[in-house]
C-alpha cells in the first residue's frame, strides 16, 4: 500500500509539472485566438463567378444597392402599423400575469411570511426594539418574549445587545426628506421625533 502511493504521488507530480509548463504562453494564445475576428467562410468559386458576371453586366448594380432612394425613403416614414382585433380570441397554455407590479422590500430583500415559533424576522426584531426604546416600561421583556413567542432570555440578550438608531432632524431639511425619513421610520414603526 504505501510503495503504490508513493509511486502516484511522484506520478501525481510528474503529471502536475508537465501541466504547468509553459501555461502563461498558451493562455495568451487562446486569448489571441478569442481576439481575433472570426473568418467568414470561404465563397465556391461558381459564386465569385455568378458575382463578377452580374457587376459585368449591370455596373450601376453596386451605386443603385448602396444608394438611398428618396422617394422610398419618404413612402417608408408614411407607413404606420396599427393592430386591430379581439385578444379575446388569443388561446395561450400559459395564463396571463395577472398583476405586473413588483413587491416593495422594506429592508432590501424579501421577508419570510411564516415565521416559526422561536425565532424572529429582522423586521419583528427592528420593531420590538424600537418600541423598547420608546417605552421601556410598556414594552418589557416578558411582554416582548410573550408576543413574538421567544424565550425571555433571547428577548433580554437581543433588547441588551441591539439599539435603534435615533433620528434628530436639522431645521434645515427639506420637507420631502423629512417625509421620506418619517415613512421609514413609520415602516419600521417607530415614531417620529420633529425638533
């Protein structure tokens, strides 16, 4: 056992040099090959023929593919498509959406609906510590532990370890920001303090 995993380590790194050797250069060469235009594909030779025989022909052919004609042109800016019918008659497997509006994320990601016993979301806990905040003797750990059904303990390390921020608004804030700042905070369901 041991003189077969000596001789596939020394295989093992035999193998590790061998594939080692000499990679920066044909790493730039697959980098110049990705660099390089692709080549269109080579024409027959009966159709470089059929092409010479048709310009030797029509010598205006070239001028009149590449040139603009104006009275095209302007026939073309008259043209407008409008669609007239019933979509009732449309018959699609797939049912049509409903409603396109997209959910707003209050703290920038989708909060879980069921939340189990035991634990809180992000938001729960951003609530019941601002609401601590505010009103500590209203809002005591018990009373916090009882409604989001966590153990006191948790409750008492969360309310010691974790603060709210305060928000102090400068009385030269423009009333849009002011409202702006006072939405979140109601979203986060704290109150508001104007000074």
């Amino acid at each position: 056992m041991g003189n077969y995993v000596s001789n596939n380590a020394v295989y093992l790194s035999a193998k590790r040099v061998f594939m080692r050797y000499n990679v920066e250069n044909r790493a730039f060469k697959q980098l110049e090959k990705l660099n390089q235009k692709a080549m269109a594909a080579p024409k027959h030779e009966a159709e470089f023929i059929d092409y010479h025989k048709s310009l030797k022909e029509n010598q205006e052919y070239l001028a009149k593919t590449t040139a603009v004609d104006q009275n095209l042109d302007l026939k073309l800016k008259d043209v407008y498509v409008t669609s007239k019918g019933l979509t009732e008659n449309l018959k699609t497997d797939k049912p049509l959406p409903i409603s396109r509006s997209t959910d707003y994320f209050a703290l920038g990601y989708k909060e879980s609906n069921k939340v189990p016993p035991g634990r809180v979301s992000l938001l729960q806990a951003i609530n019941f510590i601002t609401k601590h905040q505010q009103q500590p003797e209203v809002w005591t750990i018990e009373k916090i532990a009882e409604e989001n059904k966590i153990k006191p303990e948790v409750a008492k390390d969360i309310i010691d370890h974790f603060r709210a921020f305060e928000v102090h608004m400068s009385k030269n804030v423009e009333q849009r920001e002011v409202q702006q700042i006072q939405a979140n905070l109601k979203l986060l369901g704290a109150k508001s303090t104007d000074k």
